[in-house]
C-alpha cells in the first residue's frame, strides 16, 4: 500500500523537523544581547522564540505576545513570516521594541506593510480595552515570558554589580505598581497574570495554542512553583497540553548552602503549551 501522505495542519514542518521539536527538553543557550536591548533585565532570546513560532503555526499566521518586552517575540515572527502583535507597559522598552522591529525588517529586506509586528502600548492587565481600542487579527498563538513574580526585587537577584550602577542598565521592570514584576503579594501575582491570558480567549482561533515560558522561583529559603500553580489555574479555562523544559548548560555554579544545606542552582525553564479547544481534528 502507498505511503500515506502527511497532512501537516499545524506548522510547514516535514516530519523530521516536527519530530525532532517534540523531545520534551532542551538545551538553548542565547547569543549575546545587543548593546541597546540590555537595558531590559530578563529578555527573552529570538532565537528561541523563533523555534517556537514555526512550531506552532504555519507562514503568514497571527503571532501575539501580551508582555512584550523590548520585542523579542515580534523579531522571531519576521524571521519565521509570520504577522505578530505585542502589548507592552514600559514606554521605554516598547520604543525600543519598535527600534528593533524596525531595523529587523531592514536586516531582512521586508518592506514596511509586508508583516505587521506591531506595538500597542499599555497594560495587559486591561488587555480586553486595549484591543477594543486597537483591534488585531484572530490570533493563531500566543507567546510569552512573563516576570518571575517580584524576583527581581528579592536580594539574591540583584548579583550584576555593573547592571545596579549602570544609569543605562534596568534592575527592575518599571515603577509602575500595574506592572506585574512588582505584585509582591503570590496568590494576587497569580491571579493577574493568570487573567491575561483567561481574557485573551475570545481573540484566540479554536485549536490555538499558548506557550508561557515560567520558571518556579526560590524566595527565603522556599520554593514557589510559579509554573504549576499557574498551570493549575489556567487549566480551568484552557487544555494544558504538556510542557517543554529549556535548560542552560552556560551559567556558572554557584557554592549555596554548601556544607550546610541544599539549595539548587536552577538553570531551566518550563515552556508550558495550553490549547484553546475547538473542534476535534480529524
């Protein structure tokens, strides 16, 4: 008998590539950060991001990140073809995130109106009235890194001595008390961030998939598990499908608790994949 053929409805992936994608971990270690972009104090890599998108949706698809940082989202969905839309609260990171959109296209050689990746300016807390004000397409995937919780306030995380006495360099966010990276209080942190990604339901295609990168945090001497517990209150809206584990192999060993107690050095991330349920595929 023939050889089946492969319908890919996902992604414009040969079986090899999918195949290889669905290893349940990964070591990614992310080149250098430009010199503008180090600003932010926790960028997420294109790099990464880029091997997502192409997982998750096909060329010329909508690609939406409702914490946007200085845009890294948006860079890897030009690099993959794909049109994508952030929203960011920090008016500083989402100039830069324009910048860098900006000249990504250049680098690439796209016209202006040949991809939309766009910036909406404000607070995904409100993100039901922001895009009532700036109306997007349906999106096909959701990407994101949100803050760790209020982390990088704790002690231990300001370590970069030149980061905390560089004028050009940010150890926090922002100042604004609507950024979620200052929600000191846990249950709230997760239940604001959780509410995020419960309103952006109505502007998700059936069968859409979310990628939340997270990553569960030690706070004097206890263990949150920011990931589980965000998981287990997503999953009251949408399918938790499984989960991914990034881990880096390039940081140094730190000697905590040493002859004392045990206290890790946490070098992974889990990639979360929820699914927003339509109809079944065939």
């Amino acid at each position: 008998m023939p050889k089946r053929p492969f319908n890919n409805r996902l992604n414009d992936l040969a079986p090899k590539e999918w195949l290889k994608f669905q290893k349940s971990w990964f070591i990614h270690n992310p080149p250098p950060r430009r010199k503008y972009v180090l600003r932010h104090p926790a960028k997420f890599p294109e790099t990464l991001a880029q091997e997502f998108i192409e997982f998750f949706t096909k060329k010329g698809q909508v690609v939406f990140d409702p914490l946007a940082g200085t845009g890294s989202t948006l860079v890897a969905a030009l690099r993959s073809g794909r049109h994508c839309y952030g929203v960011e609260l920090n008016p500083a990171y989402a100039e830069i995130a324009r910048q860098v959109v900006a000249e990504e296209k250049s680098a690439l050689g796209l016209s202006a109106d040949s991809f939309t990746a766009e910036i909406i300016p404000g607070n995904a807390l409100e993100i039901i009235n922001l895009l009532a004000a700036h109306p997007i397409p349906p999106v096909n995937y959701v990407l994101t890194s949100p803050p760790y919780w209020d982390m990088l306030h704790a002690s231990g995380a300001q370590t970069q001595k030149a980061r905390r006495e560089s004028a050009e360099m940010d150890v926090f966010y922002s100042d604004d008390p609507n950024d979620l990276g200052n929600i000191h209080d846990y249950d709230e942190f997760i239940e604001k961030l959780a509410g995020i990604f419960i309103a952006l339901k109505p502007f998700l295609v059936d069968n859409a998939y979310l990628t939340i990168i997270v990553k569960n945090v030690k706070k004097k001497g206890k263990i949150y598990p920011l990931a589980w517990d965000l998981a287990k209150r997503l999953c009251e809206i949408y399918s938790l499908k499984d989960e991914k584990i990034w881990a880096q192999d390039n940081q140094r060993l730190a000697p905590y608790g040493l002859g004392n107690a045990w206290v890790s050095n946490t070098f992974h991330h889990y990639c979360l994949q929820f699914r927003k349920e339509g109809e079944k595929r065939e």
